[in-house]
C-alpha cells in the first residue's frame, strides 16, 4: 500500500478510533484537535481503547507504546496535512463546517492526496462543492465504536474516481477493518437507513402499547442480533426462503409503521430531556452501575467477534 502518513482530522469518539487503528497498522498518524485540550482528551480516549485492548489479552505493553508512539497531536491544520499521504476528516457533522474544511485541504494538498470524510450520512457531493479536485473526495463511514466495530462504508460523490474509492478500500482493510462499498450516494448510506428502519418499528411497537422498551430490546438481542451476525437480512431470506419472506411480506408490509415523520414518542423524550445515556435517562435509567455493566456487556460482545473475524482471515 503506498498509504505510509495519514492525518485524522478530529480527536473525538471516531477520531481517536481511526488514529488508533491507522497506528496499530504501522502508519504514521497526525491527529489534529482544535485545541491542546482536545488533544489530550483524544489521546486519554487512545490510551483508554488500547488498555481495554491489553486486558483482553489482545496487545502487550510494549505494543501499546508502539502504537502511542506513530501517533503525533497537532493544532494546526497546515501541520497536519504537511506530508500527509491521506486525509481523513472527523469534526463536527455540520455540512457548512466540512465544505469549508475541504475547500482548505483541496487547496492545501496536491492533487494525489485522497481525502474522506467520516460524515455518517451527508452527501459526499455536497461535502466536495467547492473543491477543483472532488474526483479524490469520498466518504468512509466508520462505525462506533470505531476501535471494536469494524465496518466502515466507503461512498463515493458524483465525480469521485474509482481510482480514490481503490485506494480508501485498500486502507479500510490495511487497518484491519471491513469495507462495504456503496455504487452511489444516498442519505443514510447502509447503515443508518437500516438502523433507523429498525428503530421506526422498534418505537411503534412500544408505542402501540405491544410490548415494553427491554422486550423489544431483548427480542433483537436473543433473536435477530443472534443470526444477522452471520447472515445479513437478504442472506437470512434466502436461507429461509424467499416464497416464505414473500408471502410474509404480503400482509405484514401493510401493518408496520410507515411514518415519515420522527416518532412523537421519541421527540416527548427528547423535549423532557430524557435523551439516554448522556443525561442517565431515556428509556432506560442510566445509574452509573448500569452503564458500566451495559458499556461492559457491549465491549465483551464486540470482543467476541474480533477474535472470531481475526481467526476467520488468518
């Protein structure tokens, strides 16, 4: 691969991530933080990833210092970009915020540096508007959390090359994740129109009074979250068969939410402020021994499967 320096744009929950993994596949990093606090907070988030890492048994000591040591924190955009082969932007989910920062790195770095952003569902047309190079602009969509998840959806805008999307395809798998690639743009991408088809009918079904928030949790957990881990939705309906899943359809379809507003459950808890985690309610009430038995279960769980992908692909 001839991806040797990348800068990471972003020293957030996915920005850490990416840093990490870039590092821990032997690149040299350059994470950029808007300021010296930032910066430290990423690195704390680093450190934190990689000793979840070590006390699974999955790093040594001297491989995490390794890591820590590819990866260097700088302020300024123009530092971060100086020698960089690749370019991978993760601030704020503001379209605004990323046209201008494009603009600047399209006018700052030659023509063969590829740049992506890891916006989650906005349009990498849209996010290249104002660059003389959008053919070197894509997207690639990490997942959270970024150092356990390994999916990454590589979208490519109106004029991006096959020769970008190539490349950021090579890199997703260098680092040791999975790339999905997209033919064309659409909001949402894969993902999150999947995810939120889900979380449509997830909160209709409590709303209808059909079930309570944990049973409609625990049904995806024991049940779909079970087989869809090896078998994808159309995977799934071929193995059971497409004349069952037609026929199913053939009713069902009529019967499921088709709103295409946001849920009025969800919008009562966000105006009561009741919005997760973040604030220790939602639908769930977020005590500190909650979370962390929650946070735990999820990484054990994500854990599991890196050991099973890294053992399938040796």
């Amino acid at each position: 691969m001839n991806i040797k320096n990348i800068a990471v744009l972003g020293t957030g929950t996915m920005g850490h991530g990416i840093a990490l993994f870039s590092a821990k596949a032997g690149l040299n990093v350059i994470m950029y933080g808007r300021s010296d606090e930032s910066l430290e907070r990423g690195f704390n988030s680093i450190k934190a990833s990689l000793n979840l890492l070590k006390d699974q048994g999955k790093l040594e000591d001297s491989r995490c210092k390794e890591i820590l040591d590819k990866i260097k924190g700088v302020t300024s955009i123009e530092e971060a970009t100086k020698n960089a082969d690749f370019i991978i932007e993760s601030l704020a989910e503001n379209l605004e915020l990323k046209q201008k920062i494009f603009k600047k790195l399209d006018e700052l770095c030659p023509p063969s540096v590829i740049l992506a952003t890891n916006t989650s569902g906005l349009s990498p047309t849209d996010i290249s508007k104002y660059t003389k190079h959008p053919e070197r602009i894509a997207v690639a969509h990490f997942w959270n959390p970024p150092q356990l998840i390994p999916l990454v959806e590589v979208v490519p805008g109106e004029k991006t090359s096959e020769d970008t999307i190539a490349k950021i395809m090579e890199w997703v798998d260098f680092i040791g994740k999975k790339s999905v690639r997209m033919e064309k743009e659409c909001l949402g991408f894969i993902g999150n129109r999947l995810q939120l088809a889900l979380l449509r009918e997830a909160l209709y079904i409590v709303e209808k009074g059909w079930a309570k928030p944990e049973e409609v949790d625990k049904a995806i957990e024991y049940g779909h979250g079970r087989r869809l881990s090896a078998t994808g939705p159309l995977c799934s309906a071929d193995l059971g068969g497409l004349d069952i899943f037609h026929n199913i359809s053939s009713y069902l379809f009529k019967d499921l939410c088709n709103y295409s507003e946001p849920s009025k459950l969800m919008e009562a808890k966000v105006e009561a402020g009741e919005i997760g985690k973040k604030n220790k309610q939602g639908f769930y009430n977020w005590s500190p021994e909650f979370s962390e038995r929650k946070e735990k279960e999820r990484a054990e769980v994500l854990l599991y499967f890196l050991e099973r992908d890294s053992k399938n692909n040796e």
